[in-house]
C-alpha cells in the first residue's frame, strides 16, 4: 500500500506533468483548430473553441458563441495556384523537401569523414582548425548574406536549388564536424587496428567498423541539420525569388494578400510543412536516445 505521503508527490507530480504538456502544445492544438475553421471563425474576436457538425440553431445564441463549423476548405486552399507566381504550396514544399534532406545528407556524410580524420589522426593544429571551423557559426548569417548574394550572382547560383543546398551544407558542417567527432572519439580504436590486422583497408574499417556504430550519432546529427536547413528564412528570402522558393518564404509572401492574411490555410500549410520532421524523427528514434547518451555510460 502507497503511503499517502508518496500519493500526494506522486499526484503534484502527475499534475505538473500535465500542466506542462498542456502548455507545451496548445500552440499546436490552436493550428489544428485554426486550420479547420473558415476565415470568419479564425479571425473572429471572440474565439471558437468548439467544434459542431450538422444544421441547428445559429451557433451565436443558445450559449454556443464558442463554437466553429469544421471545414477542409484552408487544406483545398493549399492545391489553389498562387497569384503572383502561378505554383501551389506543394510547389514549395517540394522545393524545401529536395534542399532540406540532400543538404542534411551532404552534411553528415561530409561532416563525419572529417570528424573522422580530426579524431583518428594526427594533424598538425588540429584544435586550431576545429576552432576556426566552430567560428564560421559565429556571426549571425545575415551579417554575411551581402557578399554571399554577390559571389551566387557571380556564379550564377541564385534562384538555384544547388545554391541553396551548397549554403545549407556549408553552415551546418561545422556542427556535424564537432558532433560527429564527440561520437567517433567514443569509438574505440582496437577494434579498426583488428580489422586492419585481418587485412581491412583503412576505408573498408571505415565503411563496417566506424559507420555501423556511430549510426546513434548520425542521427542526432541529421535532426539538428535538417530542422536548422528546413526553417531557415534569411538566406531563402534573399537568394531567390523564383525557382527554389521554400515554405518559410511562401508563408512571408501571403502577407501581400489583397483579402488578408488567410490563417486557416497558413495553419494547415504549417502542419503539413511539420509532418516531414516528424516523420523523420520518428524514423530515426531507434538511434536517437542511444546518440543523445553516447559516451555517458562506460562499456
């Protein structure tokens, strides 16, 4: 039998949890509701909280100010060709998908080649260039966003999804570098050296040694480069305009719409646009507690 003391803890405790998790996704409850109203219910000023189906009594009298008609009509919107440029939002998400996901992969099998050789050799300066490569991540990227629209006008990069996916990669590789090389120098080496002596190469050891069990750790990696590829905004916005727009700038767009701001359609875009992180999250969450705890236990 509990004491009533446990039960009183264990009860406060449950509650905060509850408290917590209910504040934690109100944000996402609120999308889902603002998606499935009309414009009229999403801009209302006094909020539908209640959802009701069917023919009845108007639903601002009989205590029902509270409730909403669920429509689809904010998720149809998104098939709907823009005005100014003729694509729908799948356009962009599809765009988004292709950058976010070859920039992500880019980075981490880059990232952990590198990672590889600052942990597994010695190189001459090896702090200072894992230093000068933690410093590109340390101005804000619009501080340098002048000179790099300038050299992708050069190049002929803008507009360009390899422009995007070329900057993506460069940015999130110095996090994959330090990521990646926390997970490899947890790896011990006897097992390459026996791999070796058994008549391995050094990229053979690599391949089936080092890449099977520093698996947790690239996919802590992807998650991190592909939420950071995914949101971004700034570079998006200033080196295209057309061709590989992305979803955070197809949302900033809306704002120039003649009827207002549509939010049950920018709801459903945002939850749509979350599904493809998630899914992968979910996909890769074998790996990810193990990666997260990589190293705090001794074998």
């Amino acid at each position: 039998m509990m004491p009533t003391g446990a039960k009183i803890v264990r009860f406060v405790g449950w509650l905060f949890v509850g408290a917590y998790l209910g504040a934690a996704t109100l944000p996402l409850s609120w999308l889902v509701m603002t998606s499935v109203k009309s414009k009229e219910d999403s801009i209302s000023l006094r909020p539908k909280l209640i959802p009701i189906t069917g023919t009845g009594p108007d639903r601002e009298s009989s205590g029902r100010a509270l409730a909403f008609h669920p429509t689809v009509a904010g998720y149809a919107s998104l098939g709907d060709p823009d005005t100014a440029t003729g694509r729908s939002f799948f356009h962009y998400l599809g765009n988004s998908i292709v950058i976010g996901l070859i920039s992500t992969v880019a980075t981490v099998f880059i990232g952990t080649g590198c990672a590889y050789g600052f942990s597994r050799y010695s190189i001459p300066g090896s702090k200072d260039w894992l230093f000068f490569i933690l410093s590109t991540r340390f101005l804000p990227p619009l501080a340098i966003v002048v000179p790099v629209l300038m050299m992708y006008r050069e190049f002929d990069l803008q507009n360009t999804h390899l422009g995007l996916i070329l900057l993506y990669t460069s940015f999130n590789l110095s996090l994959a570098v330090w990521l990646m090389k926390g997970f490899i120098d947890e790896i011990p080496l006897a097992y390459e050296e026996a791999a070796l002596v058994d008549g391995y190469t050094r990229m053979h050891a690599f391949a089936s040694i080092i890449l099977p069990r520093a698996a947790p750790g690239m996919a802590v990696t992807a998650v991190f480069c592909l939420i950071s590829a995914w949101n971004e905004y700034g570079f998006a916005m200033t080196l295209n305009n057309q061709g590989a727009v992305t979803v955070p700038v197809y949302f900033a767009g809306l704002q120039g719409n003649v009827h207002g701001l549509p939010w049950p359609q920018i709801a459903a875009g945002a939850l749509i646009f979350v599904g493809p992180i998630i899914l992968f999250t979910v996909l890769v969450r074998r790996h990810l507690l193990r990666g997260v705890t990589f190293g705090t236990i001794k074998q």
